[in-house]
C-alpha cells in the first residue's frame, strides 16, 4: 500500500494505492470483513494548516487502508521510528520510509459524536475540547445514506457551547461492504489526529464503555477481552496512538451503557444528547433499532415501563425474538431486570430467556477498576476521583462478573 497526502486550503485529501498483494477484500480488527469502495478520501479541517507532523497523517491514513493492507506501507514523507516499530508491531507490515522525529503535546480532547457515552466521558472531563467528525458525502460515490442525519449530529455537539472543532470527511465512502462507515473504528479519530498540533493535543477520549472495551462489544465474540486489540492500553491501536503522541484514553471504560446514560442525562449537556443517527431537528426517530436498545437502558435508569411504538414482529425487534447471546446482552440483561411491564413489550422473550435480575446485574451500576488502570497519568487521578465520587466501584464479587463474563 501507498499513500499519498495532498492539501487544498483546508481540505487534507488521502490518496492510496494498492499493492500487488493488497486485497479490496479486507478484515477490520474486530473481524468484520470489508470492501473497498475507492481508493481516496478527504478531510475538511474548520481552517487551513499548512503543516501536519508525518506521524498524524501516518495514523490518520492507516485508519483508513489498515483492512486492505497486506505485507507494506509506503508513506509519502519519513514517519518516526516509534511509529514504523509500533506498526510493525501490530501488523505484519513493514512501514516505511523512517526518519523523522516523534511528536508530543499537552492536552487531553473528546472525540464527541454527540451520544450518551461520549456525553458521559463530557461530564467526566468538564473543560476538554471536543473533537467532532461529521460524515458529508463523496463526490465518486453515490450516498444511499441521506437518512444518515450528520448535519443534526454537528448542530447538536455545536448547542454544547464546549470548545468544539468539527472535521467533516466522506473517508467512510472508502468501505462498499457492508455499508459506508469507519474502515476502521479508529478512523473517527483521523480528523482529530490532523488537528492535533494545532489542538496541542497529547491524548483524545473515546466514549468506549466496559461493553466494548471489557465485554467483547456487540459485534464481536461475546466474551470479557483484557486483551482487546482495538481498545485495550497495550494493544496494537493503543500503541500506534501512542507512537503518533496521542494516548488513548476511556473515562468510560471501566463502567456499563446504563451508568453512562445515567451520568449523560444528569449532566447538563442532557438535551443534546442523541444516539438515533436518524432523528431531525424534532428529536430521535424512535423507529430504528438504536432507539429501541437505548430506550430500554433508559427506562431502566429512569425506573419507568419501556415508551416505544415498536413491536415485537416488527424487524428492528427480530433479534430479542431469538435466543441469545445478544450484541450488548449485559444490557440487556440490565434493562430486562429493570423496566416495569417488559412482559408487554418487544424484549418479552429476552427477557424470558435471560432470567436476569437486580441483584444479577447490580455490577452494571459500578466501576470496574483495572480500566483505570489503563488510563494514562496525566488524567488518571481525575477520572479516578470522578468514579469515586460519581460511581463507585464493584466489589471483588462484581468484578468476577466482568473477569467471567461468557464464561457461564
Ligand atoms: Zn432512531
């Protein structure tokens, strides 16, 4: 693989060429397998920079070419030593050309898509700049995607008054198979990697809660993953992160979607919190499959029967007719335990086959500790305080449910 940066005002366009080995068939970290649709893609930063360090525009590129790439990565300016090492490490790839120097920064941004856990990691981090990737079409690809509501998304994060910087890409147009989205999940970061000098920026805060980061996350094997290879400190993302200067960090690791939701609607930021990537400038859609899952962590936070027009034979509610596992089942779990009536509504038979109670899934309201652990010095103490405060953390009983999780 070969690519090429070129900057036009403030748009940073990303060229790549494949190798003789490349494949426009490729495996995402998590397993997901892709297509590549074309073979560019562009960022708009909210202002012109001239001068990007190699490593950023290293990471930035390999977020989005890392599926197809097979034995090489050719970049068009020298990359650091750290950074070849920490992709050599990771892939196996050789990368190259080496000779530049590494980079640092100073401060810690968000990587905000607007949704309850990014909210959460928000109130964690009470004066951390956002960083907001908005989706805009391609000019070679056709969008069958104009439901995709990405102008609502940016709206939304901008009626935050944080410090915000949007960057707008249509690098998701790069994937044909299975829909456009992140080649990588990682690639919601490339337009905060190419801010990051102007930004002074030594780490960015996903929203990425014990689900994803512990639990396996809904797309991939249902089992509690320490050695996550997306998100976990040492493994191979963290490491490239860190090569290019920009720690990783989770504020909302260690703790469950129904804590984080919890915390989103406490905070101040609550009438801008939006998980639908449906929903107009009237609210959440309500019909699509996200708004049904969130509803039921929502009514069970709140204590209160599920609010919902979906029904059970309707097909955002055919998976909980089945069996499980179940893509986020700890939640599921929860908000079965939880919500009055769920006999009546379209997770009946979840519900049924789960057998989840409070008392089960009382883990679900703490913090699980070694996720601190993971997160750099620098910004450690204050999540660490937070959760003290805020959450309180799971008892050597509760952490087993994590460390057993799928394993029953
Ligand atoms: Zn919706």
């Amino acid at each position: 693989m070969r690519v090429a940066w070129t900057r036009d005002d403030d748009v940073w366009r990303l060229d790549f060429r494949l190798d003789a080995d490349d494949d426009l068939a490729g495996t995402v970290t998590d397993g997901q397998r892709v297509r590549l649709a074309t073979n560019s893609c562009r960022l708009r930063l909210p202002y012109p920079v001239d001068d990007v360090h190699p490593d950023l525009l290293a990471l930035a590129a390999w977020t989005v070419v890392a599926p197809y790439t097979r034995s090489r990565i050719v970049f068009d300016r020298p990359v650091s030593a750290g950074l070849a090492a920490a992709l050599e490490e990771g892939w196996p790839v050789q990368a190259g050309p080496v000779g530049g120097s590494p980079r640092s920064g100073a401060r810690l941004a968000i990587s905000y898509s607007g949704g309850a856990d990014s909210a959460a990691v928000a109130s964690i981090l009470p004066d951390a700049p956002f960083v907001h990737f908005q989706r805009i079409s391609h000019p070679r690809v056709p969008n069958r995607w104009t439901h995709y509501r990405a102008d609502i998304l940016a709206k939304l994060a901008a009626q935050t008054g944080r410090e915000l910087t949007v960057v707008r890409s249509d690098l998701e147009f790069t994937l044909a198979e299975p829909r456009p989205g992140y080649p990588e999940h990682h690639a919601v970061a490339a337009g905060a990697a190419l801010m990051a000098d102007e930004l002074d920026l030594a780490g960015i805060a996903f929203g990425y809660e014990m689900g994803s980061r512990w639990l396996g996350g809904g797309r991939y094997v249902h089992r509690y993953t320490p050695d996550n290879p997306m998100w976990s400190a040492d493994g191979r993302w963290g490491r490239l992160f860190a090569a290019a200067g920009l720690r990783v960090v989770l504020p909302v690791g260690g703790i469950s979607e129904a804590t984080t939701m919890r915390l989103a609607l406490g905070s101040g930021l609550r009438r801008q919190v939006r998980w639908c990537l449906r929903g107009g400038d009237g609210g959440a859609c309500g019909t699509c499959g996200k708004c049904l899952y969130k509803e039921l962590i929502q009514a069970a936070v709140e204590r209160r029967p599920l609010s919902t027009t979906i029904t059970a034979d309707r097909p955002v509610a055919a998976k909980w007719q089945q069996p499980p596992p179940y893509g986020g089942q700890e939640m599921i779990e929860y908000g079965c335990a939880r919500v009055p009536g769920i006999e009546t509504t379209p997770f009946a038979r979840a519900a049924e086959h789960l057998r989840a109670t409070e008392e089960s899934t009382r883990w679900l309201d703490h913090c699980y500790r070694p996720a601190l652990d993971e997160i750099p010095d620098p910004w450690r103490k204050q999540i660490a305080d937070f959760m003290a405060e805020e959450v309180g953390f799971m008892t050597e009983d509760e952490a087993r449910r994590v460390e057993s999780w799928g394993q029953q």
